[in-house]
C-alpha cells in the first residue's frame, strides 16, 4: 500500500519536470522493453520535439511530486491530428486513475483546439494500458508503420469528426 494521499493535481508542462518526464517513461519502459532512437528523442529534449511544434505535454502532481505524465505530439496541422504518446504513472501512485486524468485532460485539450484525431501507438501485451485506452473512447485499427519496434497495437479517437 502506498502511503501518497495527497490531492493529485494536473498542471501543464514546465521545465522543472523535465527530467520527471524522462524519469517516469524510462521507468516502465525498461520494464518491459528497451528504449529506442525514438523514445530518446523525445524524453532528453521535449521542449525541442514536442513543445515548440504545437505539442503539449501534462503532469500529474501528488503532494507536489510528479508521479504521471502524458504528452501530445502535433503529427499534421491540415488536418490537426495529435498522436496521445509517452503516458507513464509512478508504481507508487497507481490505482489513483491518474493516467485516466493525464490522458482526458490531453483530449480535452485536442478537442479544444478541433483537432481531428488522435492516435496511439502501444503493445498489446500492456493489458492494463489498452483498457484505460479504450475507456477514453479509443478504437483499435489496422497496424501500420511504427518507427517503434515494440508496437503491435495502434488506436485511434476521432474528435470533432464532421457528419451530414
């Protein structure tokens, strides 16, 4: 049993989380995989490679620790569409839905600048991950190119789809 029983607050990113944000996703990675080329890229510099291009990136803080973390990479601008990527909870605040919280504030955000889409990338063997996915309304689609080797699974949530 964790004894973190604080409130959990999510804020946007800022700099003092930055190592947070390579901390917790190098944590569960490890765990399961091996990092790769990409994961690198965007943990060491995500200023550089999501922040200034349109991305956003969010925390979740408990007693004012970083303890979970999303991030929201631009894929294109006609049409906006975001691709939901690096989610990552702390072991010890697990259970607290706290990647449940980091992931719809990122689709509230997505949904707030009309996006048209966001997509993820993940491994099926992530059981507890894809169940969260698809509680924030995400559906399965065909695989396609990963520039992951570890991704067997991909998932898509359509915002602001236009009908008539």
């Amino acid at each position: 049993m964790n004894n973190m029983s604080g409130e959990v607050k999510i804020i946007n990113y800022d700099p003092q989380y930055k190592e947070a944000f390579k901390a917790l996703n190098e944590e569960w990675i490890k765990k399961f995989f091996t990092m790769e080329a990409g994961d690198y890229k965007l943990l060491d510099n995500p200023e550089e490679h999501i922040i200034n291009k349109g991305g956003y990136i969010v925390f979740s803080l408990l007693d004012n620790e970083a303890v979970g973390t999303c991030a929201l990479v631009k894929i294109s601008d006609e049409p906006l569409r975001f691709e939901l990527s690096k989610m990552a909870v702390s072991p010890k605040a697990q259970g607290k839905k706290i990647g449940y919280r980091v992931g719809q504030a990122l689709i509230d955000k997505a949904r707030e600048l009309n996006a048209e889409s966001i997509f993820l990338e993940t491994n099926s063997m992530l059981v507890p991950a894809i169940k969260l996915y698809e509680k924030l309304g995400f559906k399965h689609m065909p695989v396609s190119d990963s520039a992951y080797n570890r991704c067997n699974t991909q998932m898509l949530l359509e915002l602001n789809v236009q009908t008539g």
